[in-house]
C-alpha cells in the first residue's frame, strides 16, 4: 500500500477509534499508526533499494 493512502487511512481509523471507543482504543490506534510510520521510514532512509531517489534521501532539512 502506498505510504500516503496507509497513513490516511490510519488517522482515519484513529479519528474513529476516539469517537467511538473513546481515548483508549484511540490511544492503541495511535500507538499503531506510529510503529508503522517509524518502520516505513526507517526503511526509506535505510533501504538502498527503496524506490526513492537517492538525491531526495540526500535531501536536508534547513
């Protein structure tokens, strides 16, 4: 799944879980969303197979 649409669908999961299970469940999916974000980026910035190009890897922040 593309990383935008996983994380879109995420937060509407977590927007979900908040209004209809309250702050715990919301909490969990939370918790979730952020596992899963850290993995994806560990894998861009890491991966050298990862299908982003190297000069956006390379990329700085100011």
């Amino acid at each position: 799944m593309d990383p935008v649409e996983e994380s879109v669908r995420d937060h509407r999961q977590i927007y979900n879980a908040v209004r209809d299970g309250g702050p715990d469940t919301g909490a969990a999916s939370m918790r979730e969303h952020i596992e899963r974000t850290s993995l994806q980026l560990r894998e861009i910035v890491f991966d050298p197979k990862c299908n982003i190009s190297s000069s956006a890897r390379q990329h700085e922040l100011p």
